[in-house]
C-alpha cells in the first residue's frame, strides 16, 4: 500500500528529470573540464542523446538505473504496482534498444553510463578513450 496520497505521489513524481538530471550534470562538467564541447539532448536524433558531440558522430546516453532497468544495486522495483513498474520499465529498456538501433543506422556511435557508474574510475576512462578515437 502507498504510504502517499495520490496528490502528494503526484508532486513527488512530477520533480523527477528527465534531462539535466544530477547524473547528467557530473558528466557533463567532468567532459568540459578535460576539453571536451559537445551539444546537448538533439532532438533530431533517436532518443533525444544526452550528450551529444556532432564532429565525431558520437553522443553519450546517461542512463537512471531504476528507470532503464540496470541490473545494479539500485535495480529494485516498487513493492506496490509491480507489474505496472516492470512493464514500465520493459518498455523502456526496449525504447533505448530501438533508438541505439536507429542511432548506429545513421552512422553515430553511442556509449551509455549508468548512474551508478558515474564515479567509476575505469568507465570514466572508458568515456574518455570513447572520445578521444
């Protein structure tokens, strides 16, 4: 049983991001501290990327693991309406395959960090050695 009311479950999640998200925001400094410029959430690309660097074809998907699905510490569903969030979360897992899809048919390269990789030493120099080809 939600301890909420419909209203107050309502305001919560209505502050919930979907760009510009705390995430997003440390990788985007971490980037534009070693140099890196790129633009932000294209909505002319599939998905609308996070991060976006248009001469290297590349862009940078930050990913929430509760809400792509990561199989991590933070994977745990609600214990209320848990059909509701797996079938919720199933879509969204099959939306980011069929946009990775789209985005490599047009010739762009996608690399995709986790939330709970953002402090990650050897996946930030993944991200790195991603850009830097």
């Amino acid at each position: 049983m939600d301890t909420l009311t419909k209203k107050e479950r309502s305001v919560l999640m209505s502050k919930i991001r979907s760009k510009n998200t705390m995430v997003e925001v440390q990788i985007r400094k971490f980037l534009w501290g070693l140099g890196y410029r790129y633009r932000l959430h294209r909505k002319d690309l599939p998905g609308t990327p996070d991060i976006v660097f248009p001469s290297k074809f590349k862009v940078v998907l930050v990913h929430g693991c509760f809400w792509h699905g990561h199989k991590c510490r933070k994977d745990k569903l609600p214990k209320t309406r848990k059909k509701y969030w797996s079938e919720k979360i199933e879509r969204n897992k099959k939306r980011d395959s069929n946009n990775l899809r789209k985005l490599k048919r047009l010739g762009w390269k996608p690399f995709t960090i986790w939330e709970c990789q953002r402090k990650d030493e050897k996946v930030l120099k993944k991200l790195i050695k991603f850009l830097s080809k």
